[in-house]
C-alpha cells in the first residue's frame, strides 16, 4: 500500500487544518505531516502516523533535512524510523539520496526542482534493491502524484501532498485504485440480425493490451458484452494491441466515474457514456475474462461504416420459479478480427457466433442519467 501523508502545514488556521483531517478520514488517509498542538492532538489517535520536524512531540515520526548529519548519526544509533528529505537539484543529490538510503533509514522525502521524471525515475530503480522507502514530495500537484504514482510502472513508495481543498483528497484517493472486479454472468445468444450499415467505433487506447481483456459496451444499461482487444494476428491482419472494435455509436460503454455519489458503498465506481462521446484524454475500464480491471487513456476514437450484427442475448438469474429473464442486446462489427470472449474466458470471433453460445457479460444498471445510475424505471428495446 502507498503511504499517502497529508502535508497539513500549508494551512493557516487550526480550522482549516482540522477540516482537511476529517476530509482526509473520510478518503482513508491517516499519515499527516503537521507540527504544533495540531500534531500534538493526532499522535493521540491510534490508527495516525503523524510525521514532523518538531522532534519536542512524543510519537511523532521525525523527518531531517539532510543538513543535520550528526542528528541523522545519532538517531541511527537508536532506531531507524525516521525520514530525511533533500531536493533532487542534481546528479549529486540523487546519488546522495542513495548514499543516505544505504545507512538504513526508513524512508527517504525527495522534492525535484527542475526534472522531475527521470531523477524519479533512477531513484525508484536504485531503491528497488534496497529497503529504503522513496517518498515524493509533489506540493499541491495532482499532475505530479498522478505521474509519480506510475512513475517505471512501479512508482514512488508514497507521497507527501499539500491538498488545498478537500476535493484534493478525493482526486488523491482515485490514483491509488489497485485493480477491482466486476461480476461477470454467461449470457445465451438469442439472436443474431444482420445490420448492412452502421457507423462503428474503434477505441484505441494508449496501452497495449493483453489476451482476455477488453471492454463492456452494450445497446442498454441494462448490461454491457465484455469485448475482447484485437491482440491477435492473422494471415491477413497484424494485431492491434492497443485497441477495442467496440461497436456501434449509438451503444454505451462502461467507464470509471467522474465524482459521482456513491450510491452503494460496496459498488465499484462506474457509468456509461456514448462511444460516441469519447475522444483523446478519456479514461476507459478495460476488464479481463475474470472481472479484473484496470483504467487507461483513449489515444484515438476511429469511426467509419461498416456491417454489423445485432447480438440479442439472455441472462437467467435465479431457478425455476422465481427465474428472473434480463435481455440484453450489442452491436457489433461483423468482422473476423471482432472477439466476445466466451464463459470459459476464450475469445470467439463474432461472425462465427451462433444462437445458444454463451459469453460473458456485466449486469448493468438498468437505469441511467447522462451515464449515471438513478433509482428510475426506465424502459430501453
């Protein structure tokens, strides 16, 4: 788990301060940096970590500047639970954030002046051998958490960020996401009806993806077809790893929310949008054959006619008599290269479908608002 620590000492009053603390519980953060009788107060709280330079404060984990050689020399001596923070100017200060991680203190807090990624960048593979933990201290920039996070694939160990609004904390919050599972049902085709002409879409994103994933698009809210990335090659077609045939423009497809309420705490945060909406810079859910997630960015969104085939699919929840029958529907490019992925997660090509073959499938909604869910009775055929 990242160690996200909320720099409280940017804010002037105690009211802000305390405000920022509740908001900062609410989104699961419990690592502050604060100094004074703010830090005095949480050092009482069992489940806080409260980090600081005011080293008068029993329970607080200290933080140096990598000035204070001889504190740093003698608190060694005792333990090594404390930090040292230096700014990465140059190649001598990387290589001395290195030298300080090899005496064995706990954490190292670098802040970057001029480059910020490839500095990162050598310290996350350097630190990777060593037990020292590499935090960043990023300021109030969501842009520089967010690229830090993912910075090598493997990111800083933590971060020390300074919200300015509690809607901060919420944005924070949303980059550390580890992958989540959407429940998948086997769905029986029902019927399949040639569409001569349709306008379709394709979704390349700015990640290659990998057998077994793709996206869940579908014609309702009512449930959406997990189709499957065009990762193969053929005799005829190299592959494109990086996209989705997603079908029509019309359809929905299921993408991670925007700062919406969260109606069931339990819920994965989700909702639809047109194909038709996205465009460069929007984030998509791609999902695997097992209900893995994960987000990535839109690079392109390609639209041209082509044929395509009406999927009218059933979901029978529940037995005998108290089976509830959920229809659903898609719309796909009638291609070789355009895959569902089948309930034994294999992918099928979507000419070679044929009524009775079951596919994967997430149970939608039912209703929905601009893409989001609403408790409403909506009808959609």
């Amino acid at each position: 788990m990242r160690r996200m620590i909320i720099n409280l000492e940017g804010l002037k009053s105690d009211d802000q301060k305390n405000s920022m603390i509740q908001g900062a519980f609410n989104q699961g953060f419990v690592n502050f940096k604060s100094s004074g009788k703010i830090a005095e107060n949480l050092v009482k709280i069992k489940r806080c970590s409260v980090y600081s330079n005011d080293f008068t404060i029993m329970g607080i984990i200290p933080i140096f500047k990598h000035e204070e050689k001889d504190k740093i020399t003698e608190f060694l001596e005792k333990s090594n639970i404390f930090g040292v923070s230096l700014d990465i100017s140059s190649k001598e200060q990387e290589n001395l954030a290195v030298s300080l991680a090899k005496q064995g203190i706990f954490f190292i807090i670098c802040k970057h002046t001029n480059w910020k990624v490839i500095p990162f960048e050598n310290l996350i593979a350097r630190f990777n051998s060593m037990d020292c933990e590499i935090y960043a201290d990023v300021g109030s920039s969501l842009i520089d958490a967010e690229l830090l996070l993912h910075t090598l694939e493997l990111g800083v160990d933590g971060l020390i960020f300074s919200p300015g609004n509690e809607n901060d904390l919420i944005e924070l919050k949303k980059f550390l996401k580890t992958s989540q599972t959407l429940k998948l049902e086997s769905a029986t085709i029902k019927k399949i009806t040639s569409i001569p002409e349709a306008d379709r879409v394709c979704v390349d994103t700015s990640s290659i993806l990998k057998p077994g994933e793709g996206m869940l698009v579908g014609n309702t809210a009512m449930g959406f077809a997990l189709v499957h990335a065009e990762v193969f090659d053929s005799e005829f077609v190299k592959s494109r790893p990086f996209r989705v045939n997603a079908g029509d423009v019309s359809e929905y497809i299921l993408v991670p929310a925007e700062n919406l309420k969260i109606l069931d705490e339990d819920e994965i945060r989700t909702q639809t949008k047109y194909l038709s909406e996205l465009q460069a810079g929007d984030k998509v859910l791609i999902v695997n054959a097992q209900g893995n997630t994960r987000v990535v960015s839109v690079g392109r969104v390609k639209i041209e006619t082509r044929p395509m085939l009406l999927i009218n699919l059933e979901v029978i929840k529940g037995e005998n008599q108290s089976q509830n029958v959920i229809p659903l529907k898609v719309t796909l490019q009638n291609a070789e290269t355009v895959m569902v992925v089948g309930v034994d997660g294999s992918p099928i090509s979507v000419p070679k479908l044929n009524v009775g073959d079951k596919i994967l499938v997430n149970l939608g909604p039912g209703a929905t608002h601009f893409g989001i869910k609403i408790k409403e009775q909506i009808i959609e055929k």
